[in-house]
C-alpha cells in the first residue's frame, strides 16, 4: 500500500480536511491522526508503508503541543513500542 492508499482507505478519519486537501496533508498529522483515531491494523499497515524508523522519527519530533494531541495512552503506548522495534 501507498500513503496515498492510507489516506483513502481512512478518509472518514480526515473528515475536516476538503476532499481537494486530503493528499496533501503532513506526515505528523497522518501519523497523530492514524495513531489516535485508526485501528491497530492501520497503525501497522502505516509502519510497514512508511518504514518503522521514519514513523518513530515523525511521531518523537512532536514537541510541545503537538505532543499533547496523541491521547496519553497511545502516546505512551507507541513510545515503548517505536523504541523497542524502530
């Protein structure tokens, strides 16, 4: 699959963005909102597409309130697991 692929496979989880802006929306946000609001199946068909390192690279830049928005549990959650195997 392709990021463009996981972007239409979840567009319902990008409801806000106008259909015209949905490939064109940021990596952080594709991976805060995938994380957040997608399945344990999509957060790991968006690791394998985009690669375990770039993912844990986008998800541990997130600084201040970008940070914030991850609930506490996911971010917590995939702390351990982008430590463990990215």
């Amino acid at each position: 699959m392709t990021r463009s692929g996981i972007i239409e496979k979840n567009k319902n989880l990008f409801w806000y963005t106008p259909e015209s802006q949905k490939q064109k929306i940021s990596d952080s946000l594709l991976v805060e909102t995938i994380f957040n609001e997608g399945t344990l199946d999509d957060c790991r068909e968006l690791i394998t597409t985009l690669g375990g390192k770039y993912i844990a690279k986008v998800f541990f830049s997130a600084k201040d309130r970008q940070k914030a928005n991850y609930y506490p549990e996911i971010y917590h959650f995939f702390s351990l697991v982008l430590q463990k195997y990215a």
